[in-house]
C-alpha cells in the first residue's frame, strides 16, 4: 500500500531533501541526516496521507467531497489536496484554533466550520453537515491510505540515506497519533531492514512511549500545556499502534525548550523553519543521544508551520552551535 | 564546462529542492518558483563553483592547498569544499567580518588569516603567505571552473522546471560579481532556451544592472551601506559580464526592505531562512512583478547565512500574505 500510495503521490508530493550538518553532527556526537518535511506542500508531511487518501477513494465518492477535523497542519493537507483534485473539503475546526491556520485553510479553497470544543460535539456537527451531503470522512492516522501516504516519506528516506551510504540507522519520527511513524515503519521494514524507527514525543503527552513499555494503549492525562500542539493527541490510533508495537524501538521524550532549543540550531545550520512538535526527534538526536545507538540517526523534521513569535522565542532564548 | 562540473558535483553538492506556495503565485501575480540554494553545503550556492575548482585542479596543485579572500559565503564554500578533498585552504578575512562567520570558516577546517581592511592590502597579505606554498588562489567569480559550477544550479533548474511542465520563464538571480548569474545563464542558454536571466540587485549597489544598461562596466559609489552583503561587489567581473552581456535581460533592482520583507514571506511560506542578498530576486518577483513578463517566474535564493537579530527584524517589522 506505501508503495501504490508512492505511484499516486508521484510528481504531487515534494520529494523533500535530506539535509546535514557538520556543525549538528558535532553536537549529537554521531551523524545527523534530517528529512526536511517542513518543506512538503502544506508545510508538513500531512499532504502525502491526504492526497493518498483522496486519490484512492472511488470516483463517486471523490466527486462528493470530503470532511476531516482539524486544527491544524491536517486541515492544510486535506483542504489543498482536495483542491488539487477539484473538489469540495469540510473542514471542522474548532473555535480556538490560531487564526492564521484557520486563515490559510480557507484560503486553500476549503469550506471551514467553527464549533465550540466546550460546549459542542464536533462529531455532531460533522454528522449535521453531512446529512444530506455523503461527504468521505478522512481521519488525520487510522486511516490505511491516510499511514500508506505518510509512509512514502519512509521510501525516500530509505533511498537518500542509501545513496549518501547509510543503510543502518535509527529514524526518529515525531510522533502525534502515529501516522507518519507507523508508515515509516512499514516502509523500512520493506526497503532498509537495517533501520529502526523510534517515535519521539513531549513531556506529558508521551502516551505511545508508555504504550510501547507497557503493551497497552495508554492516554495522556492531559490534552493542552505543550508547545508541540501538532502531536498532543490524547491516545495512539488503533491502527497504527499494533504497527508500532511490532516494528518500532522505545521512544524518546523530549521537552518543550530542547524542541525550541532544536529550532534555533536548524534555523543556524540547516536554513529551515521548523514547528515545536516537529523539531521533537531532532531535538531527541541532539539532545537525548544516550538514550540512542549507533554512527548514524536519521530524524525526520515533521512540520514547520509555526509562528512568528514562537519562532522568534526559539532565536532569542537558546544558544547557537 | 557546466555539464562537466556537474559530473564532479554529482553526490557531493544538493539537489536543492525547486518550491513554491500558492500564497506567494497569488500575491506575485504569476506562478513563482524559488530555487532554494539556502538549503546546499555551508547555506550557499557558493559550494558549487568552490567544489567544480577545486576538483578541477591539478592533482599535484591540489595537493598544495587553496587560498581564497571573503568576508562570508565563498569563504565557507571554499573552506568545506577543501577539507572533503582533504586539502588545506587559507582564507583571508577582514578582521570586521561577522564573528560568526569567520567562528564557522574555522571550523570548517580552513586557517583563516585576518587582516585590517583600512591598513592593509589584502593581495599584499595573501603573496606573503604564499611565499613558500603554492597555494591556488580560487576566486570567488573571474574563474570559468567557479562560473561552471554555479552554472550547475541553472542545468537543475531546467531539469526541476521541466518536471514541473514549465519550459519558458524568467530566470531572477540575486547578482553580485555574477558568478551565479553568468553560470545559470549559460546552462539555460543549451537546456532551456525560452528561459531569460535577469540580475537582481541592491539599491546602490546595481553595477550590473547599470553596466547591461550603458553596455560599459560601472562601479558601485559606495562598497558598504546595504544589508545584503553577499551580492554588493563593487564591479562585474571582467569574464562574468561578456556572459551577462549577451545572455541576460535587464536587471531588477529592490530595497533592503524589500529583501526582509521577502524574507518574513519565506518564511510564513515556504519555510526557508534566506539572508538578505539571498532574498533579492525573490523581492523582485513579489514587489517589482511590472518589470516582469509571462506567468512563471523561476527565482534563484542563493543563501541563507543570516545572523538571528536580522532575521528577527525581518519577521517583527514586515507583516505577512
């Protein structure tokens, strides 16, 4: 399914570099490779799982529109994929979304809902909007097209390191529902055997490292208080955490400052803006690096849709390299 | 010479990616695509020409090392180029460069010598130093196997722009001795050739523009006083402007303004650290689009080295799209 996803994604998704620095190997004390997903359509990975996603519904139901909730970087995904393929999206957002997502969303052709998360259910207004109108629900991870699409990034991991001569490493992957590390996974399983995926998450929203420690799906007690908003979700997919248990190693917690302090060292040394919650697994190589093996981590920068005072927090509080 | 540059490049510079934003198509006025040479070894294009050099040499002449004056990008390009053949390299520096600067040319491994830009003469202080050791002086654009290198920046952009269905449109380089312009030009003129180059310069600072303009070389009346100081050489160089001359439309000329405020547009879009000489045909593109013609326009962002209050400035003073 990656690799269909891959053919359907071909010449639409950014085959995104894979960039590195001497200067960020010298801090991890081992090499570094960062797939650059910040600068995929959309600025996130998210593109790939729903242009896969939509791509492989039929033509009927394709022609009918899709719905997805989102407050973010999954919303940007689905609304332009869905432009692309000259069709409608519904997207529900909830009212405390940052304007500027909900700005962009919008402004990416699609049809956005606001509700209250305190006192609506936004599967209740989902299912108003689509009584009369057969709208493809598209799920941000349990979704099989949705984790093949994210996958892809696993594809072209496994060829670029292959050709700057890696082909044993641990990839880090920022890890929300699972989506992206759970499609990753599959990918290497298949093209580079010798890599093994290892989820990285914030300080208390670490639900899939405690879920992988304890072989039970476990929830995070509280669903605001990070910076990383793009992968707080409360609880691993029920799809994507069976893959996870089977391919992935023990992940990595990181916190909200080595994120910023992450950002600030890839805005020096690989000219890329980057989110909190997609600076996570570069911030675990850079930071965490006795908890990791081996000459080689490759890390995947998952988004980079962040703000200008955020960002700009980054530059000012934490050093240089 | 371009296509054999790009053979010795081939696995050693980045493929750097071709993107764009459907934000930025909107507020241009026509489809703009941004080559992102920020994203190559040391944050520059300057890679490029010091790689193709230096692998051109003379086995025994390599063997003796390089030497090469910057203040910034080319010093970088050179001294990383340099220590991957696992050659020495010497670069003179004005003891008032960018503390940062001359911090990473060391720890590229180059020995950089200063010297003071008001009581010393700079070739004065380079014969000396190669009394004894036949170092190979590499320019930064008066040497064809530099302009040949850049120019493989121009043999990617015809190939990604083909991909992209795009085979005519105008090509904007941020200018300054014309080292990039003229390569670009060059490989364009066989791979592309519905695509014209156009110079992008500084206020102040457009020798180039005003040297196609008049059909004589001009000179800048001031050598300091733009924040782009990667593109503001005071003349174009003696082989660089022939090329220019016969392969280029006229040049575009922006203020530092218009350089940071295409900077803050990067980065809300694209998500790209670009310094100020780097943003300059993307200024051109989004704030001088009149003096342009067609719907595509590919723009050339040639780096990245930007310190973080200046980029700070750029994202607190100009607002976003």
């Amino acid at each position: 399914m990656v690799r269909a996803a891959a053919e359907r994604l071909h010449g639409k998704a950014r085959r995104t570099p894979l960039l590195s620095s001497p200067f960020l190997d010298e801090l991890a004390g081992r090499r570094v490779w960062v797939k650059a997903e910040c600068l995929q359509h959309t600025g996130s990975f998210k593109f790939r799982g729903a242009w896969s996603a939509i791509s492989a519904l039929s033509k009927a139901d394709r022609a009918c529109g899709v719905i997805a909730f989102s407050s973010g970087n999954h919303a940007q995904g689905v609304a332009l994929a869905a432009a692309r393929h000259g069709i409608g999206a519904v997207i529900i957002m909830p009212s405390d979304a940052p304007v500027i997502k909900i700005a962009n969303t919008r402004a990416l052709g699609a049809e956005v809902v606001m509700y209250d998360r305190a006192t609506e259910d936004r599967d209740a207004v989902a299912a108003k909007i689509n009584e009369t109108r057969n709208l493809t629900l598209i799920k941000p991870f349990d979704n099989r097209f949705v984790i093949a699409g994210q996958g892809t990034t696993g594809l072209e991991i496994a060829g670029q390191a292959r050709e700057a001569g890696v082909t044993k490493a641990e990839v880090l992957v920022p890890c929300g529902g699972g989506g992206l590390t759970s499609g990753i996974a599959l990918a290497l399983e298949a093209e580079a055997p010798d890599m093994g995926v290892r989820p990285c998450e914030p300080e208390g929203f670490d639900d899939v490292t405690r879920s992988l420690a304890t072989g039970q799906p476990q929830v995070n007690e509280r669903t605001t208080g990070s910076i990383c908003d793009a992968i707080i979700t409360p609880t691993p997919g029920l799809l994507t955490l069976p893959i996870m248990q089977r391919l992935c190693g023990a992940g990595v917690v990181v916190s909200d400052d080595e994120c910023l302090h992450a950002m600030a060292l890839a805005f020096d040394r690989l000219r890329i803006v980057i989110e909190p919650g997609g600076a996570a697994a570069l911030a675990a190589a850079l930071f965490h690096g006795d908890q990791l093996t081996g000459t080689d981590t490759i890390v995947v920068v998952s988004g980079g849709n962040v703000d200008r005072p955020m960002f700009i927090k980054a530059l000012t509080d934490f050093r240089g390299a």
